[in-house]
C-alpha cells in the first residue's frame, strides 16, 4: 500500500509521543516525509484556513491538500491506520467501541503533557491542550486502576516463594498505603498549591505509578509462564522501580515548580508505610 500523497498530519512539535507516531506513520509508507507537519510551520502558512485550531489542540487534524474535508482525532488516525489495517474502519463502525476508543483517545489527548512534560514555548503557537478536569480525573483513575491491578499480580508472583508469606492484596497494602495518603496531602494541604496544580500534581503522581509498575511486569511474567523462582529478580526489579519513581518525582515536581519538599515527604510516606505493612504482614 503506497502512501496518501494528498494527506498531511499536522502535530504537535512539542509533543514527543506526537513526534514519535506520526514519525513511525511516515516509516510505515502511510504518509509522505513532506506530509508530516509540525503546528510551527503550518501556523503561517495558507493550510491554516483548513483547520479549527481550537479543536487540532485536542485531535490531531489530518488535512486534505487537495482542499477536502480535515478528518481529526480518532477518525484522522483511522483513515490512515485502515490503509495497512482495513477491518479497522469496519470495526470503529460499531457505536460502543468507536465510543470506548474516543474516549481512550480523549484522556490521552488531554493529558500527553503530564504524561510526557514539556515546556511552553516563548513564543509562537502553542498547541497544548485546554485543562479539563473531567479528563484529568479520568486519567488519574486509569492510572490507578493500571497500577493497582499490576501491583496486585506482583504480590500474587511473590506468593510462589516459599518464605514471602504476600499475596496480592498484601502488596495492595505495603505499595498502596503511601500513595493513597500523598493523594490525600495533596487535596488537603491548601499551600503551596495553586487550584489546577493540585490535580496536576496527583496526575503527574499517577504517571509516576505506571512507570513503576511496569518495571514490574518482566519478573511477573516469568514467574506466571515458567516455574523459575529467584529471589533475586523481584528485588532487582524493586529497586529499579523505586529509583525510577524517585528520580520522576524529582524531575516531575521541579517541572510544575514545587518544593523538593514534596519528593522528600512522597518517599518517606512510601518507605515508612511499606515498612509498617511488612512488620505487620511477615
């Protein structure tokens, strides 16, 4: 399948999971190097006329150069993806899962600069999304959810060994005690917290937890696909996690302009309650 010579993506150039896909677009022959446009250049120039730049902030815009319709979001990236994936327009046909993947497609949209921080620019068009708190929320609890349910399997994985005495729901408690009360310090402590900063904070606490949690996945899967038990691997597996999360947390926090106060407390409150749990439990 040859590409579309008579579209072009238009993305945000200060996104870098935008770059990184409508790059691998181009390396999948579904566009045109030339047809891959980032908002910089395409904000002075006469394309601009087809686009609603309100709306391209929050769904990418695929234009047609011949002066056609602009596709955006979920339906831009299904014109191109059906190209290589035919079933898939057939399948996003069907009003539930067209709806499921429009909503996945929204948090996403709306939270790509707390999952991946990047700066305003100076100057120019800047193609951040509006702040939406409903979609700031939706996303706070899939990161919880993600994180819950793989801390849950990596407690399950510990149970095999014979001395761990922890299952799923003990892990449950040791990793998740600490993060439930810095979400709680974060609603509750007025200062130094601007309105929107304190939702940021704790989405940016979520992205935090699906870091860590996939460090995780590896030694789970080798303990669910094999019956190799090495003590080893989960400890190695923890460690990187929880150096991962702290250097996030200090990058994150410096990013929305907090104390390194915060990082400090966050870390105390995770090893103290992990520790409190593990007297208890073992």
């Amino acid at each position: 399948m040859i590409s579309l010579p008579n579209k072009a993506i238009i993305y945000d150039d200060q996104c870098p999971a935008c770059k990184l896909y409508t790059t691998g677009f181009v390396k999948w022959g579904l566009l045109e190097q030339n047809n891959r446009i980032p908002f910089t250049k395409i904000i002075d120039s006469d394309k601009v006329s087809q686009l609603d730049l309100q709306h391209s902030r929050h769904h990418i815009p695929l234009i047609d150069l011949t002066g056609g319709e602009t596709l955006y979001g979920l339906d831009a990236l299904v014109f191109l993806l059906s190209q290589k994936i035919p079933f898939l327009k057939t399948l996003l046909r069907i009003k539930p899962i067209y709806s499921f993947f429009s909503g996945f497609y929204n948090i996403i949209s709306y939270n790509r600069r707390i999952i991946i921080p990047v700066h305003t620019p100076a100057s120019g068009f800047d193609c951040a999304p509006d702040f939406s708190l409903r979609y700031r929320l939706y996303f706070i609890a899939l990161a919880v959810s993600i994180a819950s349910v793989i801390t849950y399997a990596f407690g399950d994985s510990l149970s095999h060994f014979s001395l761990s005495g922890i299952g799923g729901m003990d892990m449950l408690c040791i990793a998740g005690t600490g993060w439930v009360l810095q979400i709680l310090m974060a609603l509750c402590v007025t200062l130094p917290f601007q309105p929107r900063q304190r939702i940021n904070y704790i989405a940016h606490l979520g992205v935090i937890m699906i870091m860590g949690v996939f460090i995780l996945l590896p030694g789970i899967c080798l303990s669910a696909l094999t019956a190799y038990q090495y003590p080893l691997i989960p400890t190695i597996s923890v460690v990187i996690s929880s150096s991962i999360m702290l250097w996030q947390h200090i990058s994150r926090v410096r990013h929305i302009q907090l104390s390194q106060g915060w990082t400090i407390g966050w870390f105390l409150i995770l090893q103290i309650t992990a520790a409190f749990w593990l007297y208890f439990l073992t």
